[in-house]
C-alpha cells in the first residue's frame, strides 16, 4: 500500500501553501498522507481546519537536525513507502534523513531555487547552496511546468528523474469572500471604487517583479489616470517600492494592502497581473481565473500554457514595463474584451488545470517510483 509523508517548513504563504493543502487533501480521499512541517502558522492552522493528518516537529534553528531521529522512528513506526518534500527547508531534512530510512525521496520543485533567495547575498549563498547539496541526492523531481522540467535538466538533474505535473485547483469547491464595495470600505478605499481596478497578489520580493508593475502604471496612468493599484503581500521590498511610487508621483494610486485572503482581492480588481521574471506555474493565475478575471501576467514558465494571447488573457515581454503598460491600456480600455478573456480563461482553466487532475497525476507518480 502507498503511504506518503509530506515534509514542508510551514511557514509557506502563496502558492506552495495552497498547493500542498489541496493536493494532501484530494489525495486523502484515495491513499493515507500525512503532513509535517517545522514551525507553527498559517499553514498548519489551516490544515488543522481542513481536517488533514498534519503535525509539527519544531526545530530550534533552520540547521536543527535533531527532528531527523523523529522523522526516522516515525516512517519506522507508520510504515509510509514515499518521502515527499517542498522547498529548502525540508529538502534539506530529506537529505539527512534518506540515508536512514531507504525509501523513495521525491520533491516537487515550486520555482526557480537559484531565485529563491534573490535580493538576500547571506541567504543566497548559504540557502541556496544547502538546497542544492540537499536537492542532488534526491530519487526523483516534481517540476511544476515543462519549462522548470527543461530547467532541472540544463542544470544536471537526470530527465527520467523528472515529472512534469502542472498545478490543479478545485473550481468546484465555493468560494468565500468579500463582496466588493465592504473590502473597499475596510481598506479605506471606498472612493476608488468606480476606477479600473488592478490587482496583483504575490509576496514582495526582486523576483516577482513589482518595479515593472510600478513603472508600468506611471506610463498607463498619463493616458488613464482612473485606474488603480492593489498590491496584496509583505516582503522586504515594500520600502523600495513605496519610495520608487513616490519617486514616480503614482503613490496615490499605489495601495499596499499587505498579507490578506486573496479572494478578496481578486473579487474586487477588474484585471489580475503577475509580472515575475520567474515562474512555475503560478496558482494567483488559476485563482484569478476561478473568480473570471481578466489577466494579464510575464511570458515565463508556464504561464503560457494558460494564458494564450488575446485568448485567454494578455502576456507580455517579462522585464518591459512599456509592453506591460499597453497591455494595461488596451483591458482597460475595453469591458468587454475584459469579460471575453475572462471567461475564455475560465474555461481552459477548468477543462485542463483541475485539484482531481493533479492529484490523479501525483498518484501514478507515486506508483511508478514505488
């Protein structure tokens, strides 16, 4: 029988977070998976509510080993046939504990790991380097699109190592949120509320690309001056990027409204927009399309196999704020093109990007490696 172990830091926001929420959750239904991650929050809270078989085994320190013996006598005692891990933290616990127990390792890679810690030199160099000593020794790889399964491959990862399986949401589960006009209210925004509305949910970070965002508005606010901006997510670039909104004279229509239910957001923009340089296959585009936004998002990753242009949303050249502002110009110039790329996008998301079809994917994984 397959049992699997999910290994996960905890402290997950964003994407990493929803995917491994849904996918243990959908897996549930069909073999037993159980879930540990390393510090208390948001994600355990949640998985807690979910009704999943989720613990914590603290750590003291990022480096502190010592949940390894745990680890061990409790793959021993439950009897699980897969490791799976997410992200550094517990790759690099995978590492150490795979020699113990012997049986498969696989890690799904959720993005760019030579990105992960862009714009911190300390993390760089020592995250970075750890993931990449712990990601080596893994059996077998999850890349979230083609393009990071090309990636892998180009950096030394053997390809029949490698599964390609890109990332599924529940259009079927009900959606909760804010209606429009009360979020407004509460973020104080109720004024803006008959603008054009973009919005754009991802932690703030150099790599998902807010200076192009920010440059891009100061180009498309000459031509539109009622459109605003609704940036949801905490990071330590916020302080770069209020000063660059000043340094632009755009800062009234700049709102950073910080870590918060995304939903909410997307309910109450009028385009979605991903700009990163670097992407897997982000779930802000399948969430989005869930709550038929119109969506504009960077030519990287996987995007395009979702967003096709002027299909079912607009891409432009990652890094061209120029692009990006024409981009802005034409949606918001046009309801009705907003509601046919919407729906368009809504469509193909639902047809091919399902939870039941990644979870199915995963499972036939998991059964080829046992």
């Amino acid at each position: 029988m397959i049992k699997v172990l999910h290994l996960i830091s905890g402290g997950d926001i964003g994407g990493a977070k929803t995917h491994v929420l849904s996918l243990v959750n959908e897996l549930s239904k069909s073999i037993p998976v159980k879930v540990i991650c390393f510090m208390e929050g948001d994600f355990y809270e949640e998985g807690k509510a979910m009704g999943l078989d989720i613990e914590v085994f603290s750590q003291k320190r990022r480096y502190d080993l010592s949940v390894v013996a745990k680890l061990e006598a409790l793959i021993r005692k439950e009897g699980y046939s897969i490791i799976h891990s997410h992200g550094a933290r517990a790759n690099f616990i995978t590492r150490f504990l795979k020699g113990k127990v012997h049986i498969p390792c696989i890690t799904t890679v959720h993005s760019d790991f030579m990105q992960d810690f862009k714009g911190n030199l300390y993390k760089h160099l020592i995250y970075t380097t750890l993931n990449i000593f712990a990601l080596k020794a893994f059996d077998y790889y999850i890349a979230i699109s083609d393009d990071f399964n090309k990636m892998l491959q180009e950096r030394g990862f053997q390809k029949d190592r490698i599964f390609s399986v890109y990332n599924g949401i529940d259009f079927n589960e009900p959606i909760k949120c804010m209606d429009k006009i009360d979020f407004l209210k509460q973020k104080g925004l109720e004024a803006i509320a008959d603008s054009v509305l973009v919005g754009m949910a991802a932690r703030l970070h150099p790599v998902k690309g807010h200076k192009v965002l920010l440059e891009a508005a100061a180009l498309a606010l000459k031509e539109y001056p009622n459109m605003h901006f609704l940036l949801a997510g905490d990071g330590d670039e916020k302080e770069n990027l209020i000063e660059l909104a000043k340094k632009l004279d755009i800062l009234d229509h700049v709102h950073f409204l910080g870590h918060i239910y995304p939903y909410d957001v997307y309910n109450s923009v009028d385009i979605n927009v991903i700009t990163s340089y670097t992407e897997s296959f982000p779930y802000a585009l399948l969430e989005g399309a869930k709550m038929h936004k119109a969506s504009i998002a960077s030519a990287v990753g996987g995007i395009p196999v979702l967003i096709k242009d002027d299909e079912t949303g607009r891409l432009f050249d990652p890094g061209n704020s120029e692009d990006l502002a024409n981009k802005l110009l034409d949606l918001a110039n046009h309801e009705e093109k907003r509601r046919k790329l919407a729906e368009g996008l809504y469509e193909h998301a639902r047809e091919h990007f399902s939870l039941e079809a990644l979870a199915a994917q995963i499972l036939e994984i998991y059964k080829k490696i046992i």
